[in-house]
C-alpha cells in the first residue's frame, strides 16, 4: 500500500506558464516533506522541503504548499522553463523517508 | 562539491550469481541508503545504514543484504541474482543522526538479471 502517492504520472506545460505536480499521503505521521527532481542517467537532487508547521515554502520559482488537513502538498513552478523537463518525487518523513512514484514533468518551448 | 559515486553505471548478471554494487561517499556522512527505482513504484528502500558495521532493512530486504566496514563504503550484494531484481539501484547518503537531512544520491546502477 503506498503511502505516498503522485497520481499524475505525466504532466505537460507550456514555456512560461504554471507548472503545478501534485502528491497525497496517507500516514498523519509524516511531518516533513521533501521534493527531488532526477534527470535521466542522473541521481535525484533535493528541490525544496516543507516542515508541517508551515503550510508554505518558497524558494525563487518553486513553491511548496502543504494542506495537512486533506494530506495534499503541491509544487508550483513559475514561470517554467524546457530545463524543468525531468521526473519529480514527492517524499515524506516519518521515520524514514517514503517516495512517491514519480511525475514526469515536459516543458514545452 | 558533494560525490556519491556508484561503481558501475550498467550491470549484466545471469540468474544464480552473486553481484556486488558498491557505493562510496566522500563527504564524511553517518548514514547511508540503498533504493531501487522501477517504474510506478517509485523509490523503495531496500537497506540502509546509521553507523559502521550497523545495518537496517527497509521496506524489500528479500534478497538482498549489505556491509559497511567503512564509514565512506557501502555495499549492496544480491546473494543469488534473479529476474525481478532488474532494476535501477540508487546509493544515497545524509549527514548526522536525524532523519530529516536531505539525502544525496549516486548516478544509480541500472542491473539486468537474465
């Protein structure tokens, strides 16, 4: 049973415009969440984190929101650039770090 | 700049061997972890490692152990490679004892069991 899911295993956006990947989770236990982007042949980085004392982290384009009550957390991009294009994982902590599945994100120019 | 480094990129194995990947961090970091990567999975922890000589299973220890005599080393071995153990496998590490550091990750090792 996953406790972290991406729904949208693909999302495609335009150049310039929002890019908004989406994660829900399971366990009321996780209380710090992570995004990584990975590029093929390449390791995930780190993106941006969010505790769940904030419902809000921001970090020049990328933007996390987390909405403890409905355990949904979102990544905004703005404005999207064709250098986004890559897969993104949603991750959350409770006493171990537990991934989503992975959205892939093109960025159209 | 920070390195994890996985010793191969891409692994051919037959079923029944015994494989090896090796993981090396050089940034001096406490704990060390082994994922697999496969499609609509995700990643999933298969072992990972707070202290040299310490181990703990993840989520998919079957088949799989791991070593770390070094503090920079960590080893994931499949005892008897079979074909659902083709994957990605990535090595990632994280400093200090608290589970919230974020983890940096090697290039991953694509293994193919035939």
């Amino acid at each position: 049973d996953q406790q972290v899911k991406q729904n949208s295993p693909s999302l495609s956006v335009q150049e310039g415009r929002i890019s908004i990947l989406n994660c829900d989770y399971t366990n009321s236990m996780f209380d710090y969440f992570l995004w990584y982007k990975k590029y093929p042949a390449e390791g995930p980085t780190f993106l941006i984190s969010i505790s769940s004392i904030k419902d809000k982290n921001e970090d020049g384009r990328f933007t996390v929101f987390l909405n403890k009550s409905a355990k949904h957390l979102s990544l905004h991009i703005v404005p999207s650039q064709p250098g986004d294009s890559a897969v993104y994982f949603c991750a959350s902590y409770g006493n171990k770090l537990v991934f989503g599945a992975g959205t892939i994100l093109r960025v159209k120019s | 700049d920070v390195k994890v480094t996985q010793s191969s990129r891409y692994l051919v194995k037959r079923t029944g061997e015994k494989v090896f990947l090796e993981c090396v961090q050089d940034m001096d970091h406490e704990n060390m972890f082994w994922y697999r990567q496969d499609p609509g999975l995700g990643l999933r922890l298969i072992y990972f490692s707070y202290d040299v000589k310490m181990k703990e299973k993840g989520d998919i220890p079957e088949g799989y152990s791991v070593s770390r005599e070094k503090k920079e080393r960590f080893s994931l071995i499949l005892e008897s490679a079979s074909t659902n153990q083709t994957s990605m496998y990535l090595c990632a590490s994280s400093p200090g004892t608290t589970h919230y550091n974020e983890q940096f990750f090697g290039p991953g090792t694509r293994l193919t069991v035939l």
